[in-house]
C-alpha cells in the first residue's frame, strides 16, 4: 500500500544537512526516508491543533515499515 510521494524544496541548516548526510551514509538508509519520518513525528506531534487524524494513518506507516513495506 505505497502512497504517492510528492516532490517539494526545502531550506534547511548546513549543520542539519551534513548530520542527515553522514547519517545515510552509515547507515544506507536515503536522507528522503529520514526526513519522511520526521515530518511524520511533527505532524503527530500537532495532529490535535491540525484537527485531523493523522496519529491512525502514522500508526498504519509504522506498521507497514515493521513489517517491510
């Protein structure tokens, strides 16, 4: 169940981009995955004041990367 993924520009910290470099780098995971889940523990973070749901559709991607989706 893959959902389509949406290209956007972001602007983000020389320090933040050379930590999220190294961190792919050791570990072969792409910086595109990391700043996924990032933006996934944001939006849970804030999902009351966004008033969606989004902690049903967060907890289902979590699944899915458990089970190798």
């Amino acid at each position: 169940m893959s959902q389509t993924k949406v290209a956007r520009t972001i602007y983000i910290n020389s320090d933040q981009v050379e930590a999220l470099k190294k961190l792919s780098d050791r570990t072969k995971v792409p910086q595109a995955v990391y700043v996924r889940e990032a933006l996934d523990m944001l939006l849970d973070k804030y999902s009351e004041q966004l008033k969606f749901e989004f902690k049903d559709s967060f907890k289902e991607r979590a699944v899915q990367k458990d089970l190798g989706f």
